[in-house]
C-alpha cells in the first residue's frame, strides 16, 4: 500500500484563503484532490485564484498510528468562565504558575503557526517568533471526502483541530496545548492533553473576532528542543478513531446580545458612548436641570415658541376640540381641517401652491426622497446634509453623487456627469452642525439647467433667517427651489415635518410618500401650536429681528475673549477637536451652569469634535456676555 502526503494552499490576489493537508492511499489521491481544490473554491474568504497542490510519497513503515485524544466539551456562559476552565485545566496538570499562558495565548500576535513555551526555562524557545511552530504530516486515518462532497467549515475545524492535538499531545516533551481558531466566526477552541484528552471550550471570544493562537507547552528535561520540533513538523501521523463533530446542539446557543454588549463597551472606551440628559422642566432660556436652573444655549426652540403661553394654550385648546390622538393615519380616518388649515399655512408661509405634513422632519426627508427618487435617479447631496437626507436617499435606491460641501463649481462637475437622468440635488439650507448657509442662488440655477429637481431643507432656516423668518429664499431674494421642507419642531416650537411645493408634487407625495401613507397623522396638539406659533412670528416679527441681533452679539463677544467662532445663523460652532476634551468643555459650562453640548462623531467627523451653540431670540445681552466669557474660561481651563 503507498501512502501519500497531500498539501493545498489556496489564496486569492495574494491572500490566504484555505490550506489542508490529507495523508491518503493511493487509490483516493484523485478524489482527495479533488475534494480539496472544491474546498478552496468556495471558501468564505473568496474563491481562490491560485492553488498549489503538492503530493509527496509516503513510506508504509515511517507512519506513526496514534489514536484520536477523547473528546470532551465544557461550554460556559461567558468567554471569561471558559478561559477559568482552561487555567483549572492547567491547575490539575500540575502547571499551577504557568496560567499566565492563558493571557499570552489571548494576545499572542498573529503567527502561521504555535508558541512553543518550555516551563523549564520559562521562555519560547520557538525559532522564530513571528512564524511559530508548524506542525505538518497528519491526518485522520479516515478519508472525510468519501461520505459527504461538502464537509461543512465546523466540520473541518474540529477534525483537523483534533488531528493536530492528537499529534501534539503525543510528541515528545510536549504536556499540553491551547488554541483559539483565527475565524472570526468560530468561537470554539480548546484545551488538550494526554490527562483530559482533547477538551472543548467556548465561548473563548467573541462572534467577529479573528484574533487566534496556539500554545504548545513542553518541557525540555523531557526531550529537547530539537527533538521535539522535529517530531512537530517531520514524523508522519495518522490518526484512527475520529470521531465526527459533535453535534452543533451541544454547544450552547450563542448569546445574542452579545455583539452589542461588546459595541458598547468599545464606545465607551472611545468616549462615543451616549446618554441623555434630563430636562425637569419645560424648553425655554432656562431649563430645570439636576435640581439647578440652567442657561439653555442649545435648544433648537430659536424663537423660544415651545413655551410660549399662546403656543402651549393652542396646543391644549385642539386637544380639547379634536382629542388626544388623530385615530389614523391622513388616507384614512385621521384627516382633519386643522391639518388642511396648518398645510395652507405652511404653503403660505413658503410661497408655494400646496403643502403636505410628516410626523417628524426626519420622516418627511425620508418620505420625500424616497417617493419622488428611484433606482433610475441620482441623488446628488452636500457631503455634511443631515442625516434624514442621507437615509431618505438610499432607501430610495437611487444613485447618490456627493458633492463638496456648498461647493457650486464641484456640484455642476457632477450635474454634467449625469445629465439626462431623472434627478434631485438637494441640501440643507441652514447646515445643522455648522451654522452655514447655503448658496441658493447658485444652486436653483444649476438645477434649472441641468433639468433636476431642487430641494432644500429649512429645518434650522424657518424663524431664524430672512428678514422676517421665512427662510432662505426670503434670506438670498432669489428664485425658490422646487420643494422647501422644513420642521415644526425647531423654530415653530412644535412638532413635525413638511414639504411645500407645486400642486402636482405635493400631489405625487400624497401618493407615493410612505412615511406620510403608513404613519398615524400628528395629533391635535403638535398642529394647534404650530399654528399658534406661526402666528406668534407673524405678530410679533421683533423675534426673528432679536435672534439676528444676538447672534451677531455673541459671535462678536466670543471673538473678543479670543474664541474663534463665526456664523450668520442661530446655529454656533465652537471647533474643538478631540472628542474628551470637547466632552470636558461642555461639563465645565455645565458646572458653571450653561447648558451647551458636545458634539462629536458620528454626528461629525472624528476630529472635529465642537461645542454647539444655539441662541435664542429671547437670549439677553448678559446672558450672551456671561456664556462667551465662561466658554473662554473653559477652554483656558482644558488646554
Ligand atoms: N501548526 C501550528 N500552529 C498552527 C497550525 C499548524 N499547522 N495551524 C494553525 N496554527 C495556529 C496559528 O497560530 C493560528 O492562528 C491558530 O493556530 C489558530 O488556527 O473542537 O481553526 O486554523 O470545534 O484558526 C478548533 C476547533 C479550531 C475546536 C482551531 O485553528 C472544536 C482552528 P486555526
Ligand atoms: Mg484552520
């Protein structure tokens, strides 16, 4: 009978993929071959471009037989209690000041092959570090390929696993070996040795992590170095007696909370982690927080209208009349006159035939964009849009163009690229995290000709810019865009999104809009006040002016105290940076009693980390004068 040693290594563009290696008869090299070429073909890192198969001769007398090492499973319930496992395991093999290992297997660097540790002079005594130890010349004594065509990536880890154990354990010197697989997806690993035999442990990390290792612990008094690495990686063995993978049912079901438990704490570390801060009291200059009362420089209530008495006594006056809750979304049951009333407003207000409301303005750029763009379209977006655009945009499935922030020359480069496709530029008006304003002069012209729709969003614009706050087109005295969305929930102190537009496109949304088609229409209340409001702003036009006022005032005395800080609207950003220190800024004028978050990724770019002022028009000058002395104080306190 000739035997035959068998080695595949696949990799694609120069990557590693798969490797095995079979010791058969010579009557299965073909089927062998082919089996492993197939495995190489479809693995899960890819299909392999290159294979290289090498077949050496194996003589009859030189194999060593061993049988397989029994095998046993201890799964726990966390990674840590199986890592306490293997240092038990350790204990009764008598290698009680040797747990350390535990922690070197953890984060060993990445090697081909294994640590090879010698507790009698207690070092690696592998010869080279970065490689390791490569055991080679193995296999079950029984072919895997003859039963199934696919043996499946669990059922492979676990046979050659135990294959290599089985050879370890029984070299030479050698008392024990740890492992933990390097597949991101294979939890398992294990502990082995002659005393327990091949011990099964997981979880022994986390589901994503491909972070592997092996230890062989020997001892040289037993044989030395040389005979040992010898028998690892020249004695031909055959095990008998595998058994096939245990069932996947013995192990326990993988904890599914687990991969997020493990974000968590990453964003933690990181200082990305989020909490909310409680607010004790209604939104206006001042807010009841942790039993103190609070400077409020960040409420997006500019024109301080959500605690304004007619707003409030509005919003409770249509829940009386029209009740709590609308009873069902605009198609069916839950249309009323104040929702056509406040849409005519809302027309009104931006100069535009007709006007359709959304539940929140993140739901009506979700619903206008994905009901007026499909997957023939092109988005073309400002590279810091608010976030509702970007979502609105891909759920439409249509192409999106990023363009450079405000950038009309790079817009136009992209509008010609696409010309003749059905498309939508759209940006925010007023930019949420910088305060900016867009050049819609410019940008409604470009859309003009190249033949796409415009769109801008006046979330932060209503109330806050144009000489009487209706916004940006009122702001440049220009030509309006197509479809102008706004908020109820900023300025108007309400709550609520909206798109004005022509007829036929408030029409189409009606239609096509699933957010305004599948959501419960907003309730009395948010509608009552944000006709109250809009009715405030009209009446008493002071506001707007007051917010324009402060806003030049601040910037003006923040400069004065050396902060560099410049914006035409109510939006102020301080530049910090680094996500702690801007974190340390903002509970530094939290102490001091102003209210003013830190900003930070992924609401930003990492790096760009800032504080983000908002003023309201009802800011009084000392209150500005104390905010920007304080703001300087505390960026002299953390530098
Ligand atoms: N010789 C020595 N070390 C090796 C070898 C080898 N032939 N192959 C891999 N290693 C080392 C290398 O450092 C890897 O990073 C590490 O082992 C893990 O390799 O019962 O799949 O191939 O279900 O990811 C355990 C199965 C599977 C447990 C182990 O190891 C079970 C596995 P991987
Ligand atoms: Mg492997």
């Amino acid at each position: 009978m000739s035997i035959y040693s068998i080695k595949m290594r696949a990799s694609k563009g120069n990557k590693h993929v798969s490797g095995a290696e079979r010791m058969v008869e010579q009557k299965d090299i073909s089927k062998s071959i082919g089996a492993l070429a197939e495995r190489a073909l479809h693995h899960g890192l890819g299909q392999a471009d290159f294979i290289n198969l090498k077949l050496e001769a194996v003589e009859p007398a030189e194999l060593q037989h061993l049988e397989a090492l029994p095998v046993s499973s201890e799964f726990a319930d966390t990674i840590e209690e199986s890592f306490a496992i293997m240092e038990t395991k350790l204990k009764e093999l008598g290698l009680e000041s040797f747990t350390g290992l535990v922690e070197l297997l953890r984060t060993v660097k990445p090697m081909r092959g294994a640590v090879l540790y010698d507790i009698a002079t207690n070092t690696r005594i592998e010869p080279d570090q970065a490689r390791g130890v490569r055991v080679t010349y193995m296999d079950a004594a029984e072919s895997p390929e003859g039963n199934s065509s696919q043996a499946t990536s669990n059922k492979n880890h676990f046979r050659e696993a135990l294959v290599l154990a089985t050879k370890v354990v029984n070299c030479p010197g050698i008392l024990a070996e740890l492992c933990i697989s390097d597949d991101p997806l294979y939890v398992t690993g294990y502990i082995a040795s002659q005393k327990h035999g091949y011990v099964r442990l997981s979880p022994l990390k986390p589901v994503g992590d491909n972070h592997g290792g092996r230890i062989f612990i020997c001892d040289t008094r037993l044989a030395d170095k040389d005979t040992i690495i010898n028998y690892l990686e020249k004695v031909k063995v055959l095990v008998h007696s595998v058994p096939t993978a245990p069932a996947i049912k013995e192990s326990k079901p993988a904890d599914p909370v687990a991969p997020y438990t493990a974000t968590l704490e990453e964003l933690k570390e990181k200082a990305l982690y989020r909490t909310m801060k409680r607010m004790d009291s209604e939104q206006s200059r001042y807010v009841d927080y942790k039993g103190q009362q609070v400077l409020m420089m960040a409420s997006n209530s500019y024109l301080d209208l959500a605690a304004h008495p007619k707003v409030k006594e509005a919003a409770a006056a249509a829940v009386l009349q029209w009740g709590a809750g609308s009873g069902g979304s605009r198609l069916t049951t839950g249309n009323t006159a104040l929702h056509e009333e406040l849409e005519q407003k809302l027309a009104q207000l931006k100069d535009k035939e007709a006007a359709v409301l959304f539940n929140t303005g993140y739901m009506a750029n979700l619903g206008i964009i994905s009901g007026l763009m499909d997957k023939d379209s092109i988005v073309f977006s400002d590279e810091l849009n608010h976030a509702s655009i970007i979502d609105g945009a891909r759920l439409s499935k249509a192409t999106i163009v990023v363009y450079k922030h405000n950038d009309m020359q790079d817009l136009e480069e992209k509008l010609k690229q696409y010309q003749g496709k059905k498309g939508l530029v759209v940006s925010d008006a007023v930019f949420s995290m910088d305060g900016d304003i867009l050049n819609l002069p410019e940008f409604v012209a470009l859309g003009k000709k190249y033949g796409v729709l415009t769109m801008i969003d006046e979330a932060h614009a209503t109330g806050v810019v144009g000489k009487t706050g209706k916004g940006l087109v009122e702001h440049c005295q220009c030509e309006a865009p197509d479809i102008i969305m706004g908020t109820l929930s900023k300025s108007l102190g309400s709550e609520g999104g909206f798109a004005c537009a022509s007829q036929t496109l408030i029409d189409y949304l009606r239609n096509k809009a699933r957010s305004f088609i599948f959501s419960t229409s907003q309730s009395p209340a948010s509608l009552g006040a944000a006709l109250a409001a809009i009715k405030v702003m009209e009446q008493e036009p002071d506001r707007v002016a007051d917010l324009q006022k402060n806003v030049k005032f601040f910037c003006q005395r923040l400069k004065y105290y050396g902060v560099e800080a410049e914006s035409p609207t109510a939006i102020i950003p301080v530049l910090v940076g680094e996500e702690e220190k801007a974190l340390a800024i903002a509970d530094y004028l939290l102490e001091h009693g102003v209210l003013v978050p830190a900003i930070r990724y992924p609401t930003v770019a990492k790096g760009t980390a800032r504080l983000r002022v908002a003023l309201m028009a009802t800011h009084t000058e000392e209150e500005l004068e104390r905010t920007a002395k304080l703001i300087a104080e505390a960026f002299a306190e953390n530098a």
